[in-house]
C-alpha cells in the first residue's frame, strides 16, 4: 500500500474563527480566487468535492452533485497557534504546537545580529520585514559591491538570507554556511522556525531569485508520524521540501523539486517506482517484505505560495491550480487498488487579501481518493490537521498517535 499526501502549500479554504487575531478577516485563498477568476474550473478537483468547500454560489463546475464526486471531501481547522509552513505540516503529522515560533516583524534584535556578524565575519544588510523579490530589488546592487549578505524576515518565523550565487560575489557555498551559523544562534529562546538561503543571480535591474533555495529548520519538538512510521519499517519519502520543514527527520528518502511540476512529476515517478510489480521484484530478494509494500510518499507543492500567494497574483495561482488538476488522473492511473491520495494544505496565503501579503489563518481542505473508497463522503469539519495523520497511522496500523481523531471509517 501507498499513501500518497500532497500539499499544495497555502491552498486554504476559509478564514478560521480566530483569523481576527491574526488580521485575516475575509480571507479564502481558492474561495476568492474562484470569485475572481472568469471560468474558474477545476473539473478533476471538483470530482474529489472541492466545489463543496468554497462559498455558496459554487462556480457553476463546482455545484457537481454528490453522485458525480468520485472522492470524499471535507476540510480542517488549525488548533496550533500560528500560520507558518513549519507548525502547519507538523500539525498534518500529529503535532500541535501550543506556543506560536517567534517572529520579527520589526526586524532581528541588536544582539542577534551582533552575534551572526561576528561569527560570519562581515556586515549584513537590511534586517526588516520584507518580500524577497523587493529585498534583492533595494539592496542586491549594494551586495554585489560590498558582499555584505541581504538580511530579512516576514510576518513567519523566518530568518532569510539572501546573496548571489557568483563566487566571486558570495556563492552558493558560503550562503549555506552562514545560514547553518544562523540556524546555530537562533535556538531557545530565539526559536526560529527556519534559516532559509535565498540565492539570485543577475546584476543590477535585472536580480532574480533562483532554485538553490534551502531551508534550516528546527527539529521537531516530539515524535511525528513519519517517525513513526519508520519505527515500523514503512519507508517515506519526502518530496519538494519536506526534508526541510522536518529537518529530515523521519525521512527514509528526500527527492527535492525545482518547480511545482518537477514536484508533480517526481511523485508520479515515484508512485510508479513502489509499484506492485516493482514490490513483488523486491519482495523476492527481501524477507522483511512489510518495508518494501508500504510507503508514505510525502510532497509539498511550494509555488502556490512562494511565487503566486506571497506576490498576490491570482492569475498565475489559478493556472497553478489548473496545472495540477490536469495532472491528476496521471496519479489516479499510477494507483494501485489499495493506493489512497490525500489532498491538503498546510496554511492560506490568499492572493486577493490587502492587509498584508503574508500567510493567511484559514481552514484547509482534505481530499481523498482511492479505487476501494468510497465516494462523495463529506467529511464536515475536523478540530485539527492532526486528524489526516491520525488516518494515516490507523492506514498502516501503527500505534495511534498523541493527536487527532481518525477518519478512516467514513471513508469505507
């Protein structure tokens, strides 16, 4: 058996009751992005019940009735305190964060900056609040001629470094390493989420960011599911930058991606490699053949929030979204007879919200798919993300874990 989880990061699907707090009234990343968008159709998406989880009226393809929903669908509210990637994924693998990460939104403390200058041995630039594409804008021509790393964060709890890949300016190498220095200092009680390098390329005008992103993350707190998963021998495979937000634990295999449909199709690939004619090849030159017949195949779509969510443009999330509703049957004719696809999310990031351009505080959807499930059951509104690795673990017959409420049996 595979179990195939896909986040398309920021997806969300309605502001949660709390998202007052937060400052994201009205927000609904696909709800508003259907409102604004002419002849928004996702025909496959809609025949998991997609169309049921955004506002009333449905877009005239999403009001499909129930009897044309070939999967279940439903969606999840956040019981962890914040909107970040980090907390959001943990939350999908079992782990609710009672404490928000800590965040800067009016940039870094003097003594942190202090310490990060001495140990890399130069200035920075920057410290502030900041969209990364605007940052290179205002300070990449001073870094070329100084070589001083750009320093910024946003409204997560981020500590974002950003330099030129020519090694003759700074490269690639030495980005990294400062961003490990990075990820060294801010432990407790500074305990950001993640160090990410931003790498561009260019020169003045003309900056642009690049694919060599990478992320330094905190470890997990406690056990997650993918942990424990491992515990059993169930192997998982993190595709697109899971490894990252894990920190790679609970990782057997970490595949990155260079785009959301690299991502797309190395999980395709990937679905194909534990095929049930490659498992029975395997199975005959291993004896512990539980290892080789299940796999969590772990993937995070990031482009919907990085380059589409963050820059507010729905145009180019909506085509997004079309790319990968037209990718979908490819995953279905992959499947197995015991293979089940879920779909999700791990925050919003509505691109029509004007208060800000940061995450937004929203439900995100659950959608599943399998050959043996069954279909069009709705699976109303659950507590927490939690509640999707809860059924997971229940899937492979682990040990439950410390939360959420499984919904296997609604699905059968």
């Amino acid at each position: 058996m595979k179990v195939i989880l896909v986040v398309l990061d920021s997806a969300g699907v309605g502001a949660l009751p709390d998202a007052k707090e937060y400052d994201d009234t009205g927000a609904n990343t696909l709800g508003n992005i259907a409102k604004t968008t002419k002849n928004f159709d996702l025909p496959n998406l809609f025949s998991l019940g997609l169309g049921k989880l955004l506002p009333a009226p449905y877009p005239p393809a999403g009001g499909l009735p129930p009897a044309v929903i070939n999967g279940s669908y439903g969606k999840m509210s956040e019981m962890s305190k914040g909107k970040d990637t980090t907390i959001g994924h943990w939350e999908l693998a079992g782990l609710i964060t009672e404490q928000p990460l800590p965040t800067y939104p009016d940039g870094f403390p003097e003594n942190i900056i202090k310490q990060f200058e001495d140990k890399i041995g130069t200035k920075i630039l920057a410290n502030y609040a900041s969209s990364g594409t605007e940052i290179i804008k205002k300070f990449g021509e001073e870094h070329c001629r100084t070589g001083h790393p750009i320093v910024y964060t946003s409204a997560d709890s981020v500590f974002q470094v950003a330099a030129h890949e020519d090694e003759k300016i700074f490269g690639l190498k030495r980005l990294y390493k400062i961003c490990k220095i990075a990820r060294e200092i801010l432990v407790s009680p500074n305990n950001v989420g993640r160090v990410i390098a931003r790498p561009f390329i260019g020169r003045s005008g003309d900056f642009k960011r690049t694919s060599n992103r990478h992320d330094y993350s905190l470890d997990p707190p406690e056990s997650t599911l993918l942990d424990k998963l491992i515990e059993y021998g169930i192997k998982v495979v993190g595709i697109g930058k899971i490894k990252d937000i894990f920190n790679s634990n609970g990782i057997t295999l970490a595949i990155p991606t260079l785009s959301n449909k690299d991502g797309m199709e190395k999980t395709l690939k990937t679905v194909l490699e534990f095929s049930s004619s490659q498992v029975l090849k395997s199975t005959q030159e291993h004896k512990n053949t539980r290892t080789q017949e299940h796999c969590l195949i772990f993937t995070n779509l990031v482009d919907f929030d990085m380059l589409w969510g963050h820059r507010r443009n729905v145009q180019a999330y909506y085509r997004g979204l079309k790319e990968f509703d037209d990718f979908l049957p490819k995953f279905y004719e992959a499947m197995d007879k015991d293979d089940i696809l879920f779909i999700t999310a791990d925050h919003g990031c509505d691109p029509t919200h004007i208060k800000h351009t940061d995450h937004t505080r929203e439900y995100v959807p659950v959608l599943v798919f399998g050959k043996k499930l069954k279909k069009g059951a709705d699976l109303g509104i659950r507590k927490t993300f939690a509640d999707l690795g809860q059924t997971i673990a229940e899937l492979f017959g682990i040990n439950k874990l410390k939360n959420g409420k499984s919904f296997l049996r609604e699905l059968f």
